[in-house]
C-alpha cells in the first residue's frame, strides 16, 4: 500500500522540515519490508481567497484530486477520533490487508477542511483537543505513521 501525505501549506527550510523528513525517509524504509510502498508527502499550496469558506472549498478541491479512485481518506481534524499507536497501526494494516493500493492522509489549511472531504473519510483522526501548528501536526503524523509502520513489523521502536 503506497501512503501519502497531503498538507495545506510548506514547510520552510529549517528543524521542522529536517524532522519531518527523517521521519518520512524511516517510515519508507521500514515499510518496504511490510507492504508499504513509500511514504510520499505532498504540498498544496494555500487558497488566496479572503473568505474563509472559500478557501476551504479551494483547497479541499485541490486535495481531492490528489486522491486516487479507492483510497483509504483519514483527515486530522481536532473533532476526530483519537487513537493509541497499537489502534492506528490496526487501521493501516486492516486497509493494507483488505486490498487497498493506497492511504492518503490529509491535513488542512488553518481553516480546515471543507464538510464534503471531511465526509468522504475513512477515518478523521485527532491528535486531541488542543490547537496544534501545522508544521507539528504534520512532524507528529509522520512519526505515527513511522511507529505503526514499527509496530506491523515487530520492530522495538514503540514501548508500552
């Protein structure tokens, strides 16, 4: 199963890209081993449009073209459900196992995602109640899905 990322906004040269990268580039590696096929990430650019609806609607636009026919669809969203390392690498191996060719994972812009997307998912995930910077979102999913992909392998990364 190829995994993808798909991100509202860039993240600048810096420490944030540095960690997300190394984080993509382990989870890659440790997943060819198990069925995974790369772990791409994917930029889109932020919609330019004054008005808040709008720019959801743009960028959802954007995103949903991205998404290939039969995808498994998790959106992060702070009303989502939060799951436990063991539960998230259950979903991406119960997706793997029944067939599915690919996993896209997509983090909104600051203003979220438009409702039509939102309910086009497999899954809307949380990672809680608090309010987190994009740029950390998208560094804390890529070490989820860097210790799940641990987790399906038996490697020892992730302790309880």
């Amino acid at each position: 199963m190829r995994l993808t990322v798909a991100a509202v906004g860039r993240l600048k040269a810096g420490p944030e890209r540095l960690l997300a990268e190394g984080y993509r580039d382990r989870a890659a590696k440790a997943g060819r081993a198990i069925a995974f096929r790369g772990l791409e990430v994917v930029e889109i650019e932020e919609s330019r449009s004054r008005d808040a609806a709008r720019r959801r609607v743009e960028e959802s636009i954007a995103i949903a073209t991205l998404v290939p026919e039969g995808a498994a669809l998790a959106v992060l969203d702070a009303r989502g459900e939060s799951l436990a390392s063991k539960a998230f690498a259950e979903t991406l191996r119960r997706w793997r196992d029944d067939g599915r060719a690919d996993a896209m994972f997509v983090i909104g812009g600051p203003d979220g995602i438009a409702p039509n997307l939102r309910d086009q998912a497999d899954l809307i995930l949380s990672f809680g109640s608090q309010t987190w910077p994009h740029q950390l979102v998208r560094i804390m999913l890529l070490e989820q899905l860097y210790r799940a992909i641990t987790i399906l392998a038996g490697h020892p990364y992730h302790r309880e």
